[in-house]
C-alpha cells in the first residue's frame, strides 16, 4: 500500500487518545498483539496493523474497514503487549469515532437492538419453551421480566447509544428460533 503523508488525518492520534486508546503512541510495532488475538486469521488488518495506521493518521483505512468491528474484546493483545499500549483501548476508541461518523455494520445494529428490546444479544425464546417441554425451572434473566428491560431502556436511553447504535423503537428480532446452543 502506498501510503501519502500529506493526506493522514494528524488529528487521529488525539482524538484515539480522547476516546480511551490512552497509549497509542508507545506503540513500538512489535506484532505480539496478533501473535495472540483469535480473529487475527480472519483478517489481513490485524491489531499491529491498525496500531500503525493510527500512528500514521490513516482513519480512512481504519474506520471503513470491518476489523476494529472483528474483535472480540478478549484483551489478549493487551496481555502480550510489552509495552502496555493498550490495543483494545485502541479497537474501542476507533469503534466509538467510527460510530459517530454513523459507520457501524449491521450486525452490531441488531445486536444493539436485541439487547434493548429483549434483554439478550440473542433471542432465548426457543430455549425457554425447551425448558418447559422437560419441566426446568424457569431462569430469571434479563428479559425474563418487563421491568428489567424497561431498566435497561432507561439506562441506554439517558446515553448516547440510541443514536449511535441506531436503536428503533419498533424491533422485530430475526431469527426467532436461533438460540446459541442450538
Ligand atoms: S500494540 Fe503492543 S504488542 Fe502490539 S505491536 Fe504495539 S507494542 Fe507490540
Ligand atoms: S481484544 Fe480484540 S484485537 Fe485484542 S486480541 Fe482480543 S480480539 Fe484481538
């Protein structure tokens, strides 16, 4: 890839810094945080590379792509990291600056949404009514109770979540009858 200087944003570094990625800039390029992150074969961008592009102010190479949108989270990359620079830090500032610009895949959409009309990432109604086909006791979850879920709606309501994760106020989940374990 060829990379010209005079078209980063210089800003990037900064506004990373703004949103939590505190330590970006120690940074030294040593790969270990993709020697151990699990997505890192699922993607050519993998976290020392989005480091770098961060440092060289590349947000267009960052926040249209759908790497910072692959991690899991685990923070494995923090652990190996010699330097303490916080690369999940990093993946969620970028995630948190790329949904402001109203980029965020599909997914997360739903996700979002699950979780603000139904208590779950994922739908359990499936699960529910398995458990009452072998006579298991009811789970109290999340969504097992209206009044959970209408704490869990004012709590993203007095955020700015609803705009960023783009909650609507009417919701269909898909896919009713999957469930993780099926
Ligand atoms: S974030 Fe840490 S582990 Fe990853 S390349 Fe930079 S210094 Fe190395
Ligand atoms: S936190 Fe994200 S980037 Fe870091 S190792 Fe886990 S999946 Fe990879």
């Amino acid at each position: 890839m060829k990379i010209i200087l005079n078209n980063t944003n210089k800003d990037l570094v900064d506004k990373v810094i703004e949103n939590g990625g505190k330590r970006v800039t120690e940074c030294f390029q040593c790969g270990m945080c993709a020697s151990g992150c699990p997505v890192a074969s699922d993607t050519d961008h993998k976290i020392k590379r989005t480091m770098h592009q961060v440092l060289l102010g590349l947000d267009e190479q960052i926040l249209d792509k759908k790497a910072i949108w692959l991690c899991t989270t685990c923070f494995m990359c923090l652990e190996r990291c010699p330097q303490n620079a916080g690369p999940t830090d990093v993946v969620i500032a970028l995630r948190r600056m790329s949904a402001e610009k109203g980029i965020i895949p599909e997914a997360q959409i739903e996700v979002a949404n699950n979780i603000y009309h139904l208590g779950h990432a994922v739908t359990v109604k499936k699960g529910i009514s398995l458990r009452e086909k072998v006579d298991a006791p009811p789970l109290t979850t999340a969504g097992s109770d209206k009044k959970y879920i209408d704490e869990i709606q004012k709590i993203v309501d007095s955020t700015h979540a609803v705009k960023l994760l783009k909650i609507r106020k009417e919701w269909k989940p898909k896919g009713d009858d999957v469930i993780a374990c099926d």
